[in-house]
C-alpha cells in the first residue's frame, strides 16, 4: 500500500488541529476567515447543491450513517472470522478501512471549515455594529418596554390570517423564496449578510427530525439551509432565515435568532413578521417574569398574551404530533434526550459553556438592537 494514503488523511486532520487551535488563540485570525474565505464555499459547491431540488447534505448523512454500518460490521467479521476468511475479503476490507479512514480527514477538515471556526469570530454585535455603550445595563424596565412591543404586535398580526376549521392559519405562498429575499434585503443593511442565498429545503425525514424538537439544520458539507415540513407554519419563515444566517458565518444559535428575527420583522409579509415575534416572545417573556421577581399583579399589569398566540407558539400540531408518533421508530423521549446530549456536547466544546440554553441570549441583541428605538 503506497505510504501516501495514510499519511494524506493523518495531514488533513493535523492542518484541522492546527486551524482549530489557531482560531482559539487568535480572534483576528478567524474573523478574516469568515469574512473572506467562508463565503467562497456557499458561492461556489453551495450553488452547485443548490441546484438539487432535495437536501443533498441530509442524504449525504444517510450514506455517512451506511457507511460507519459497514465498516463496524465488517471489522466485526473481520475479527471473529479468523484464518476462515478469505483472502479476497480480507484486503478488501483493508481497502475499505483505508477508504474510510480518508473519509474521516476529510470530514474533519470540511467540519473545522464550515463549522468550527466560526464558533470563535467576534460577536455578532460588533460584526453589527449594534453593542451597548460602555457601562450600559438593560434592567426590568427596557425589557417590560420590549417584552410588551413585541407582545403588542404579535396579538395585532393573530387576527389579520384565514384560518381554517381548527383554527389553523391557511398560507400557501413561497416562503422559500420569500425568505432568500428578505435575507438579501438585510444584507443590504449589513455587508456580512450580501452574496448568494440557496433556497431553503425540506427535511424529507422532517417526521424524525420532529422527534429531535428541531426545526432547522444547517449542513457544512453541502451549505444548505434546511427545515423541518412537518413543524406549524409559523416557525417556518423565522427558521428558514436562521438557518440561511448559517450560511453567512454566523453560527451561534441566539446570533442566528437575531438574524431570523431582523430578517421576517421588517417584511411586507404579515407571517413573516407574525413568526419573527413568535420566535423570540416566550425568551421575553420568561425573562421579564424573572427580572420583576416573578411578581404576580406586576405581571398582570402589562400586556397580555391573546390566546390565539399562545395557541400559534406551538412547534407541531395535534395532527402533526399524531403522524409522528405513528411513524416513529424509536420513542420519542429517548429521542429527544439523545440529541439533547449531542448538541450541547457539540455547543460545549466549541466554547459555548451554556449549550442550548444559548438561545436565549438573542434577548441581550434585542434589547441593544432596540436601544434608542423603544427606550
């Protein structure tokens, strides 16, 4: 076997090291590559899967999954097989392994790339341009003013939709396309958000994905925006723009809520404003309840969540739930938790100490973002 076939793949993943460490060590470094280097991937194999009418990234996690299969089972024959074996499966399997064993230093490199490094560029409110004054703090007022804005124009939007029967809003627009418009239109305010937008795709296993609570993924290896079919309608636009913010660099989850919001608010279309209130009024709102001291008759004195609000900030409906469930290989709770470990394990040892409770910072961007507008 000619000694470059293992020593190419042992390179990939050293130069991965190497980059991880050196984006850690150095904030300038990582900030040039998402500023000038990233964006060459969405704009050139990004547009070739593009093309594709499905997500190439998910079924390229398909075949990822088959191929660890084979390789498992076949070491495991392997193993027990002994002098049994022939000598024909034997180097054939070795073949494979070597296969395998490049697909991994591939994998890290386009991992560290596409996903990793740009956990460790500035924040999105100096990217912005949008980070408090110096010594500035946000107490329980501002967020009782914003907290009560977004209520305000949440409750407002409810009523302006046909729904049907059970009281679900009836939409039949493209929201594809109208949420790469929207993200071009914001990149018009902010020059990290210009360049080429690939149409966001449909999960084809979104039943499974449902199971997971997810409602979007980004893949690195074919730089896709792409959601969840199955979830209610008002998620979808909101998650569509947080999912192409991806795209942009920006990683972190509450950067990638503050992108979505700013992208749907401002939009002449009524769902895509409605979903962007949605998608931040529950982190609001839990945070004005504690910043009050959970004080009842306080509460009571601000504005209230409509009931059909609360009946729209769902993830899936009752139908939904019951289609899922009924497909479903594995429970749904087990599930859950899995990918629950998964993520804030991957969170964690990017540096985000917080994992999926991240989320909810995108409260702090709104509140500076807002600052000099309501308060």
């Amino acid at each position: 076997m000619k000694k470059w076939k293992l020593w190419i793949p042992a390179l990939l993943v050293f130069l991965s090291i190497i980059l991880n460490i050196l984006s850690r060590l150095c904030r300038g470094f990582s900030d040039f590559y998402v500023n000038h280097i990233f964006p060459l991937w969405v704009e050139t194999y990004g547009r070739i899967t593009g093309l594709f009418p499905f997500s190439v990234g998910e079924w390229m996690l398909y075949l990822a999954v088959c191929l660890l299969g084979l390789l498992v089972l076949g070491g495991a024959v392997y193993l027990a097989g002994g002098k049994r074996l022939s000598r024909a499966y034997k180097a054939g399997y070795r073949k494979y392994a070597v296969f395998m064993y490049w697909v991994f230093g591939i994998v890290c490199l386009i991992m560290t790339l596409n996903c990793f490094l740009l956990y460790q560029a500035s924040p999105i409110a100096k990217r912005f341009q949008i980070a408090a004054m110096p010594g500035r703090e946000y107490g329980r007022e501002e967020i009782g003013i914003l907290r009560d804005y977004v209520v305000e124009r949440a409750d407002e939007l409810s009523a302006c939709f046909e729904r049907d029967e059970r009281g679900y809003i009836v939409y039949d627009a493209d929201l594809a396309k109208e949420a790469v418009r929207q993200m071009k239109r914001l990149g018009m305010r902010f020059s990290n958000l210009e360049g080429y937008y690939p149409e966001p795709k449909g999960l084809w296993l979104s039943d499974f994905y449902s199971q997971q609570y997810i409602m979007g993924y980004y893949f690195p290896f074919s730089m896709e925006a792409n959601y969840n079919e199955q979830m209610y309608i008002t998620n979808v636009p909101v998650t569509m723009c947080h999912e192409l913010s991806h795209l942009k660099g920006f990683i972190l989850e509450d950067e990638a809520n503050f992108i979505g919001y700013l992208a749907c608010v401002d939009s002449e279309d009524s769902l895509f404003q409605y979903s962007a209130y949605l998608s931040v009024i529950s982190y609001l709102d839990r945070d004005f309840y504690q910043a009050i001291g959970q004080d009842e008759e306080e509460y009571a004195s601000h504005v209230s969540i409509s009931d059909t609000v609360v009946g729209d900030r769902i993830f899936l409906t009752g139908e939904a739930w019951q289609q899922v469930e009924e497909k479903a290989v594995l429970d749904t709770e087990v599930v859950k938790q899995a990918a629950d470990t998964f993520l804030n394990t991957t969170l964690t040892l990017n540096g985000v100490s917080d994992g999926t409770m991240s989320y909810s910072r995108v409260v702090e961007l709104l509140l500076q973002y807002y600052d000099g507008i309501l308060y």
